[in-house]
C-alpha cells in the first residue's frame, strides 16, 4: 500500500511539474499526423507524432533560414542561415538545401552577397523548381531617383524584394529562370520628373515608395505561394500590413488585402491585417485565404496586442477576375473565419508564427515566440497543444523553463500523404526525456547569458576556439555580432547593441 502511495505521488508530482511537450491530446478530435518542425535555434529539424514521440530527425550545418517542408517524394527542403553579417534581419537566410529521407544532402544552393541576401520561405513548384524570396539593397541616389522621399531613409539605404524561381542544375548550383522584382512596380506622386509618377489616388497594382516605414526593410516578405491553377504568387508583405497576388503572366499586382491605405482607398479603421505571417491558399480555384494575424498594436482595440488565425473569401466573378468597386478597396470587408473569435492576450505571438488548415478542417497554428504549436476545430475547440522542449542548447529536460523555443511555422501530414509512403516511422522517444541521438547528447562546451538591463553578455568557455554569437530585437530582428572571435577557456563579458532581448550562440568551433 506504501509502495502505491509513492507511485502516485511521483506521478502527481511530475505531472505538476510538466513544462514541455504534449499538453493536451483529444485522439477523436485531433488530426492524426506527424508534424513537422524546425527550431529557430536548432540546426535539426523534427518529426513528432501526435503523442510527441520523435519519428524522424534531420540534421544541417545551418540554422534554420526559416522555413522547412516536407515533399511528396519524401524529401526534406528548407532554408538555411549561413554565418555572414551582409543584410541581416529577421528570418535572414541565405541558402536552401534539399535532403533525402535518410539525411544526405542532394542540393545546396546558396544566394547571398553584399547587396542581395534570401530570407524566409521557400515554395515547391508543380515542375519541382522552387520559389525563393530575396532581400537587394539600392543606395541613398538610387531610392531618391527612384522617388523615394530623402527624409524617409533613416537607414541610408533601401531594401526591395524579388521573387526567384530556382532550378536546380547541379549539386550545389542552380539557375534563376523566372524573377519578379517590387523595384519594377514602384509608383510616386511627389515629383512628376522622376519614374512612375502618379498623382491623386494611387493605382492598387503598384508600390506606393513612400508608405509604411522608413527603415531599409521597409517591405519585409515573410512568405511566399504558389497557385498552379491561375499561375499566381501569394506573398505576405509584413511591414506593410498586407497580401498581395502577383500574376506570373502580367508581373502586374492583381490583388492586395489588408491595408488599403497603402493605395489610397481606406482609412485607418479599414486596415485588417497588423504584422501578419504565413498566408496560404486554401484551394486551387484561389477562393479562400488562411493567414496568421500577429495583431501588434491593433487601434482602438482591447486588449491592443492579440493574434488571429483568419480566413477570407476573395471576390472573384464568374471568369476568375477580382472584383473591385472604382476608387474602393478590394475585397472582402471581414474574414468568414477567425480564432480566437474573441481577441485575448493568451493567444499573442509578437512575430514569425503561421498556421495551417487540415484535411479534417481542424487549424494547426504555431505561437512561434513561445514555440507552441495548438490545434483547434472549426467551432474553436483546441485539441491539441505541444511546447517545444528546444532551445538554443538543445532540448532541454520536462520539469525545466523552455527559453529561446521559437518556431517560424509548422506543418502536418497524415499518414496517407506521399512524403510518407512506403516509410518507416519508429518512435524514438520524446525530445524532453533525455538525447535521442549523439547530437543531443553532447553537451556544448560554451554557454551564453545576457542581462537585458545592462546589454551584458556572459561567455563561459570550456573549450577554447572561435566563438560566434549573434544579436536579435524581440521582433527577431539581427542586430549584428556580439562575439565572433577566439575565446579562451573561462568567463568572458561582452556587450550588446542597444534593444537586445536575445543572443543565439551559432558556432563554437
């Protein structure tokens, strides 16, 4: 009877205790899969079940960059983040890889420089080319003759985005055979000397250069989709608070939601979207969008700051065209779906973050700051929650404080989707109870701590070599190198730029 007493209470006790993994699990709501994600800090990308058992495990050289798929051949594609200062920002990449199921690398292709950098997400196209989005930096001269007001380049320079299509043509080669650039569909209307000056309201199918913000990556694409149907590229432009839909045939903007002031058909209480991530197209016709609404610094709303997983129906007629009134904004006026539907603070996400709708018609979303993934039904119910266990220093143990456990987006395939057939799953173990692999096990021989309040970065070094630690704002923002040099063993203090919220440590080498 004692040795029963005992058993329960351990089990109680570590029940109470539980800080990581599988929260909550309702199998006769739930969609069953195996969900795949890629640690922002992590360089291994997982695998897990419903239960929260590890299936499969990839490992890079690089950081995520940041987004990571599965294809239907099995093939793990993501973006990689390798260690260079050129253009850096939040959801900095700079190459893409291509592994098989057992882990070997197929393709590296890298696309990075002084002036051009990738970033983000990565879109698999029906011919098996891939979609890549690509940070390129004009001069002070050339954003000013462009149109660009000076004022309004705080940074001394100025970003726009291109769109590539990428096939591949070699192991580690490539070549860019389609490109769209938001520098060629740029408009004006202050000086009727310089390119694409319009006055009065603003055309819908171009780029006002002097909205939004004023620092370089005024734009800031954070994801990118592909519609084979109507051959068309969906693109969220976070800073900017808007989706767009560029023709492949036109390169013409065909559709944009979100902020209409941007085009001079709205005002502020029109804007919907406020920092959003990760829009997708819901069916091949084009008719519905998913999108997650980080809701930063939503006016006239309490509470100010709440995320939203939102749903709309695009207005097109009966020939597929969109629908848009003269001199009004498109489309719809609200979502058709949203979650929460009541704006709370317990569903926040400041930044990176995305969800996805399921065959079942339940939404996967992750709260990609906090790293945990929720699934709810289409009445809202949740039926599913997972907290990553993974940090900068691995995975840490059930019972401990996650800390650093972000996530850009997340994916879930059922069982019967091709990535999966004719492969075997073996439950490895769940990441909080211990290493799954030497990986796991070995244990860094550096650690790094930073106090906010006085930008300090503490380095303990047990191993002496090269130690690289980066910067980053709580928007996730790259901030720039806090230490990139030989460390000897023992306790080191370095300082950080000003607005620090948290240093990754890239490379000890």
């Amino acid at each position: 009877m004692k040795v029963i007493f005992l058993f329960l209470f351990v089990a109680f006790c570590a029940h109470a205790q539980q800080t990581v993994g599988v929260f909550k699990h309702d199998p006769s709501l739930s969609y069953n899969g195996y969900t795949l994600f890629a640690p922002i800090t992590s360089k291994t990308t997982y695998l897990i079940d419903n239960d929260g058992q590890v299936v499969k495990q990839w490992r890079s050289q690089y950081g995520p960059g940041q987004a990571v798929m599965l294809l239907n051949d099995g093939t793990l594609l993501r973006t990689g983040a390798p260690a260079v200062q050129s253009m850096g920002g939040g959801g900095a990449g700079g190459l893409v890889e291509k592994f098989d199921w057992d882990g070997k690398l197929l393709w590296l292709f890298e696309h990075y420089g002084s002036t051009y950098r990738l970033h983000h997400d990565v879109e698999i196209l029906p011919n098996g080319n891939i979609l890549l989005l690509v940070w390129e930096s004009h001069t002070r001269e050339e954003a000013i003759a462009q149109g660009r007001i000076e004022s309004r380049l705080t940074e001394n320079e100025l970003w726009s985005e291109r769109i590539i299509e990428v096939r591949q043509t070699g192991p580690a080669t490539g070549e860019i055979v389609w490109s769209w650039s938001s520098w060629d569909h740029m408009c004006q209307s202050i000086d009727p000397s310089k390119p694409n000056y319009s006055p009065g309201q603003n055309s819908p199918d171009r780029i006002d250069i002097n909205v939004g913000g004023t620092r370089s990556d005024w734009l800031h694409m954070n994801s990118v989709r592909y519609n084979a149907k109507r051959d068309e590229v969906l693109v969220s432009i976070h800073n900017l608070n808007e989706l767009w839909i560029i023709s492949r045939t036109s390169g013409d903007i065909v559709y944009r939601w979100g902020n209409p002031m941007l085009y001079q058909r709205g005002t502020m209480a029109d804007q919907k979207l406020f920092a959003q991530h990760d829009a997708r197209w819901l069916d091949s016709n084009g008719t519905r969008i998913t999108m997650f609404n980080n809701g930063s610094n939503r006016p006239n709303s309490t509470p100010t700051n709440y995320s939203t997983v939102e749903e709309i129906v695009v207005p097109l007629d009966a020939s597929g065209n969109y629908l848009r009134q003269p001199n009004a904004a498109f489309g719809p006026a609200t979502s058709v779906w949203k979650y929460p539907e009541i704006g709370t603070t317990q569903f926040y996400a400041t930044n990176i973050s995305g969800a996805t709708r399921m065959p079942n018609g339940n939404t996967l979303a992750c709260l990609g700051p906090q790293g945990i993934l929720t699934e709810v039904t289409a009445d809202g119910k949740e039926v599913w929650r997972y907290v990553s266990p993974v940090g900068n220093m691995g995975p840490i143990l059930q019972g401990q404080t996650p800390r650093n456990t972000m996530i850009f987006k997340v994916y879930r395939f059922g069982p019967d989707h091709p990535a999966l057939a004719g492969k075997t799953l073996t439950k490895q173990g769940r990441l909080e109870d211990g290493p799954l692999d030497v990986h796991d096990a070995i244990p860094s021989p550096t650690s790094v701590q930073l106090d906010v309040l006085s930008r300090n970065v503490y380095v303990s070094v047990l191993v002496s070599g090269n130690i690289d630690v980066d910067a980053y704002d709580v928007s996730g923002r790259w901030l720039g190198k806090v230490v990139n040099e030989e460390l000897s063993v023992g306790k080191h203090t370095r300082h950080a730029p000003h607005g620090t919220y948290l240093v990754v440590l890239r490379e000890a080498r």
